[in-house]
C-alpha cells in the first residue's frame, strides 16, 4: 500500500494554481536536479506544489529532494509501477493544471508556468498543452518526439495538434478527472498515443507550445534493454491501433507499423514475441475495441495529421 506524505505549508501559501507530477525510479544521480530545475522554472511562484511519486522498491525516503517548494506531496508506491504511476501523481493534484516532468528532464526556461497558464486561456477547448521536447546533447528535437505525423512542421513554432509528447505536458485537472486516467496496460512505450485519441475523442484539442521545452537527457538508469523497450512497442502500438481505429485502418497500420519497427530495429527485436502478446491480449480483452468517432477523425485531419499513422 502507498504512503502518502504532505507537506505543512505556512499559512500564507496560496492554492496551487498548478501542481507539478513526477515519477521516480533508479535516478537519484539526476532526479533530485531534476526537481531543482522545476523550482527554477516556477520564477519565484508560490502557486505550484510538487508531486513525487517514488517507483523505488525499497525504503529510501526522498522527500529530501522536495525543499525548494512549500507545497509538496511525496508518494512511496513501493514497486515499479512505470509509466501509470503518473495516476497516483495526478490523482493527489490539487492544482487547476496538472505539469508532467520526467525525473531525466529539466523543464525550461524561467517562466514556463506563465507560459502553459497563458496557453490555456488562449484556447478554451485545450485539455492539454504539450512542451517541445529537446535532446540535452544536441539542443534539438528527435523525429520521434515531434508531436505530429508531419515531421516537416516547425519545431519552434505553435500549433493545434492531436498528439503530445509525454515528458514536459500540462492539462487541465477538469480535463483530466473527465476523460478518466491513463492507461495502465502500458509499463511503457507510446502511452501518450493511447491517451491523446481518449482527449481529442472527447471533444478536446491539443496545443503544441515550443516556448516552454525540456532537455530530454535519456538517463540510462531505470531503462529496460533496447530490445524489450521495442517489444514493447510494438505490441502497444498494436494495442492502440486495435482500441481506436476504425477497422478500414486496422489491417494497414499494424503491417506497415511493424514492419517499420522491425526495420528499424534490425537484430534487436523479435516481431513475432511482440505480435504474440498482443494477440494474448486481444485475447483475454474482448470488446475492447472502441473506435475514436467520426468528430475525432475530422479533428486529426483539420491539424494536418493523419489517425493511421
């Protein structure tokens, strides 16, 4: 069971206008710089508290890294839960916008909160405001990491857009408490796909916003090998593509997905083990299949994207 312990905040501490989510696991040597960074970025507000959910199977107490905020929640799960243990983070928020922060990434630049606030209240229809994502090495942004179809867009410039990038996103508690949490079928691996078709199959819309961004540092610590980390997906992407296509999609997708993904990863990955488990799946999930509306379809098409993709 989950221990949950909170801060004690001096009287004159306003509600959190944002609370600020991050999961932890086997990156103590940059997770707590992480969290500093966080701190940084809120400019000297006061209305952002922050949410450590630890992923660390042992007894380790890392509310230590919390200091610099007045407003802070620390959460011991006591397991690896992976991606999912962002429910717990959020299911604890108190704020009106909910900021997801991996614990290898440093949320730039000084100021970023006012940006995400003011993202928000330009567009009404926006449940969640998605961050640019930036290798720390080189300063740009992955191909894979882009949240849309069209790699060719910009990359420093706004957008709607009907995917987000996991690591450095915001989204309004209302938001969120109405479309529900995210899945915990994925440990991880394109989770953010499953969730973006749930919020824009909802009637809301996506904002892509390169002001605020993240230095993503792709710690090693915590990771899985290469090869299990596309196994797995693989079999998601075959999950997803099941879940919400329409069915003229379906066959198309997952033959040209995995193919795509076995090209890629020539030597590191066995196809047949990921297609397996995702028939395992499929298998022991009937009706399960809910197809994104025809609203939803013409939503991704108005961005410029493409569903099947």
């Amino acid at each position: 069971m989950a221990e949950i312990r909170k801060s004690s905040p001096p009287a004159d501490a306003p509600a959190p206008t944002f609370s600020t989510t991050m999961v932890t696991y086997a990156r103590d040597h940059i997770a707590p710089q992480a969290v500093a960074q966080v701190a940084k970025a809120a400019g000297g507000r006061r209305d952002i508290e922050f949410i450590l959910v630890d992923n660390n199977a042992d007894t380790i107490d890392r509310s230590d890294w919390l200091k610099p905020f007045e407003q802070w929640t620390y959460i011991k799960l006591g397991l690896n839960k992976g991606v999912p243990a962002r429910n717990d983070g959020a299911g604890e928020a108190r704020g009106r916008f909910i900021v997801f922060v991996d614990d290898d990434a440093f949320l730039n630049p000084v100021g970023a909160f006012d940006v995400y606030e003011a993202a928000f209240a330009e567009n009404p229809r926006v449940a969640i405001v998605t961050a640019r994502h930036r290798d720390a090495d080189t300063g740009e942004t992955p191909r894979a990491s882009f949240p849309h179809t069209n790699k060719s867009l910009p990359k420093d410039k706004p957008f709607k857009t009907f995917r987000f990038q996991g690591n450095g996103f915001a989204m309004r508690r209302d938001a969120f408490t109405a479309i529900g949490p995210m899945s915990d079928e994925y440990f991880y691996g394109l989770e953010e796909i499953d969730y973006a078709f749930r919020v824009v199959d909802a009637g809301y819309e996506i904002f892509y916003e390169p002001r605020c961004w993240v230095f993503e540092h792709n710690d090693p610590g915590g990771r899985k090998p290469t090869r299990e980390v596309q196994e797995m997906r693989l079999t998601n992407k075959l999950i997803i593509t099941y879940k919400y296509l329409p069915f003229r999609y379906v066959p198309f997708n997952m033959t040209l997905f995995a193919a795509y993904i076995t090209y890629l990863n020539r030597g590191r990955i066995n196809a047949p083990k990921a297609i397996w488990k995702f028939i395992v799946w499929a298998f022991r999930h009937p009706g399960r299949r809910r197809p994104i509306s025809p609203h939803a379809i013409h939503y991704i098409q108005s961005c410029g994207g493409h569903a099947w993709k």
